[in-house]
C-alpha cells in the first residue's frame, strides 16, 4: 500500500465515522430530536457516487470508506423511521 492510499485511509475515517455519534445517540434515547432524514439521505445518495468515482480512479481509500458512510447513513434514515413510529404508538 502505498503511502498516499494510508493518508487516504486515515483521513476517510474521521469523515466517515463523523455522523455515527449521532446515530448512537438517536438509538439510545431512542428520540430523532434534531435529526434530518433529507440530509442523511442526500449524504449516502452522493456517497455512492463517490463510490462510483473511487472505483473509476482505482482508489480503495475512496472506495471502503463511502460504502461504510452508505452503511452509516442508511442506519441514519432507518433509524430515524423506527424512532418516528415507536414515539407515536
């Protein structure tokens, strides 16, 4: 691996493990106060380009990183949707 991929890493782990906190936090108190599902859902939809993009320039850094953040932001919106229906019933 060579040493701009191991940059690319590292950086796309704090970017990609950004919005997890407040996907930990939905889950607990089991509440969306504050949470936007638009914009989680607009996030893994551009994701996936990015996806696509990394996969046009062979990079695995870009690659692994935004189908985690698609996994992340999927949760997001579903956890969201489970949140909104358990509060009201």
């Amino acid at each position: 691996m060579e040493s701009h991929e191991i940059i690319g890493f590292i950086a796309g782990f704090g970017t990609t493990f950004a919005a997890a906190p407040d996907l930990y936090a939905m889950l607990k108190r089991k509440s969306t106060a504050g949470m936007n599902p638009t914009m989680a859902g607009m996030m893994g939809t551009f994701q996936i380009v990015w996806v696509y993009y990394g996969i046009l320039i062979d990079s695995m850094p870009v690659i692994v990183w935004n189908i985690i953040a698609v996994a992340i932001n999927s949760l997001m919106v579903a956890a969201f949707f489970y949140c909104s229906r358990t509060a009201k019933g």
